[in-house]
C-alpha cells in the first residue's frame, strides 16, 4: 500500500527593504550564493520567488510540504547564518531579528488550482 502524497502549502510572506537599500537588495538577489540555492532546495523550498514593489515591500511566495520543518532545516545550517546576517541591514522593522524570523506567512484566502 502506498503512502498518499502530502498537500503542498503555499506559503506568501512579505518584509519591508529600506528605500535606499533596494538597488542593493536586487543586486544581491541576482547573485544568490550556489550554496544557498541548495540549501533552500534540500530544505524543502520549492518554487521559491521574491517581488520588490517599487515601495519596497517583498513579497515572498514559496511551495513546501511543511513550512515550519523548511524552516528549522535552513536554521540549522552554516550558510543560512551567514546569508542572514549580510542581508539583516536590508530590512525595516524587524527590530534586531534576523529576516527569516521576520516572515509571518499571510492567510491564503483563494487559490484557483
């Protein structure tokens, strides 16, 4: 007997970047470290995108089986750490967090499968 697949979840979160941090913040993304890209991957985020509005808000979206596990496998790894830690200057609001503490995913409301 075979094991049925789990749902998907959506996950859509977004983080404020400080307006004269955004070009540096894009620049950055074009560049994501080979090691991080696999990190993400092998955590179990899937289909993973950012958008920056012209107000500098991010808008995250990724796929994953079970957020909280797809984060506690990035927090557990070396990369992670330090990709925080560069990227922290980027953000308003998270008041000495680090930005992946700062996502709170939205509720879902629609989905058109």
């Amino acid at each position: 007997m075979s094991t049925p697949p789990r749902e998907i979840q959506r996950v859509c979160f977004v983080l404020q970047v400080k307006a004269d941090r955004m070009g540096e913040y894009r620049e950055r993304h074009a560049r994501v470290w080979p090691e991080m890209r696999d990190a993400l991957t092998a955590a179990g985020w899937h289909n993973y995108s950012l958008f920056l509005t012209p107000s500098g808000s991010v808008i995250g979206y990724l796929e994953c089986v079970d957020f909280g596990a797809a984060l506690a496998a990035m927090e557990g790894t070396d990369v992670n750490a330090r990709w925080q830690r560069e990227m922290a200057e980027f953000f308003e609001g998270l008041d000495g967090r680090r930005p992946d503490a700062g996502i709170a995913p939205l509720e879902e409301i629609f989905h058109l499968a």
